[in-house]
C-alpha cells in the first residue's frame, strides 16, 4: 500500500513538474515572438512619410481592421482540406485602394483578432509576424494605388509570392508551436489551397474594381475639363 502512494505521488510530481516547464516554455516563446515581431518591425523597410498617423489614416485604418476581421472570421468557403477565409483577398485590396500603411496595419490587427475571438490566442504573436511579412511582400512586388495596377502582370505575381510566404511561414511556426516538424508540413497544402482562393477572390474583385476606378477618373477628368473651359 504504501509502495503505491509512493508511486502515485511520485507520478503526481512528475507530471506537475512538467506542466510547469510546459508552462514556462510556452511563455517563453511568446516572450520571444514579441521580441521578434518589435524588432523585425523597428527595423524593417517600411517607413513612414510622417512620424505619426493622421487622424484620416487612423480612421481608414480602423475601418480597414473591422473588414479584414470580418472577412476573416465570417467566411468558411470548403476546400478539400478544412476550409479558407478570405482576409488575405482583402488585405490585399486595401493596399492596392487605400493605401500600405492602412493595409498593413489592417491586415496585423484584424487578423490577430480574429484568431483571439476565434479561440487560437497562442496564434496572435506569429500571426502579427506572418501577415506583416505577407503584406510587405505584396508591397514591394506590387504598385499599390496606381490605376490598372489590380490586373497587372506584377500584382499577380505578387499575390502568388506573398501567398507562398505566408503559407510556408504558417507551416514553420506550426511546427514550431507543436514541436512536429510533420504536423507542420501537413498543414501547408491546405495553407496553399487557401492562398489559392483568396488570389481568386482577388481577380474576381479586381475586374469591376478596375472598371470602377477608370470611370471615376474619366468622369474626374471630364468635369475638370468642363470647369476649365468655363
């Protein structure tokens, strides 16, 4: 009898030490995501034209977060593996319509939100990093605000590389964060299939977009004509 509780109390300890090293090493690394993420976000090579946000670039900016949750959070479009959002569609839409600054920041913020109040907080830290290098990609491979720049050559092939850096980058801190390198490559084709329908999604808003943004400039431009000639 005694042999017994010795066992049990010795097993009981056992498992109490390692949930505090659990504990701890999970507080750890979100120490250290944080770190990464100031520091990689200090020193990257966004910079802005001015040292703070104007009140119309906070506003967008706010707005801008609501609808990267919401297309993050409500859609569950089936794909043979799970199913996809489309947050990363409109991330992308943002930057190319309002601007990098207020993209990038919406895409960071209504991401990680939609992870907390999804139940995948542990997920906030890498998501800040993932979706920040996304659209950074985008950015530098792209020519956001131009007109016909939605259905260029060039935005095209920057949806399709900041797909790939966001769904390998998902994979790598999935096998971080279950310590399963196989866990995290099981997860990557599904990654893939969904960064191939928020490209789709992408094309399929492009088209009118452009077409909308062609006749607001024609009309713009008649009527500056007409003042003119007045």
């Amino acid at each position: 009898m005694l042999l017994h509780f010795v066992t049990v109390y010795l097993l009981c300890r056992k498992i109490i030490s390692l949930a505090y090293m659990s504990i701890n090493m999970y507080n750890m690394l979100i120490f250290r995501i944080y770190i990464l993420a100031k520091e990689v976000i200090d020193m990257s090579s966004l910079r802005f034209e001015a040292s703070r946000l104007s009140v119309r670039e906070l506003t967008l900016a706010a707005a801008m977060t609501a609808v990267v949750f919401l297309l993050t959070f409500v859609p569950k479009i089936p794909i043979p593996l799970g199913y996809a959002h489309l947050g990363d569609a409109g991330i992308f839409l943002i930057i190319c319509l309002v601007g990098k600054r207020e993209g990038i920041l919406a895409g960071c913020l209504g991401s990680m939100l939609a992870d907390f109040l999804g139940g995948f907080a542990l997920w906030m830290g890498p998501t800040l990093l993932i979706k920040w290098a996304m659209a950074m990609t985008f950015v530098n491979l792209s020519r956001e605000g131009e007109l016909g720049s939605l259905r260029s050559l060039r935005t095209y092939a920057a949806l399709i590389a900041a797909c790939l850096v966001m769904a390998v980058a998902y994979a790598l801190f999935g096998a971080l964060l279950y310590d399963s390198l196989a866990a995290g490559l099981a997860s990557l084709p599904g990654l893939l299939l969904e960064g191939a329908v928020n490209i789709l999604a992408f094309c399929a808003a492009a088209a009118p977009l452009s077409r909308h943004m062609g006749h607001s400039r024609h009309m713009g431009h008649s009527r500056h004509m007409g003042h003119s000639r007045q």
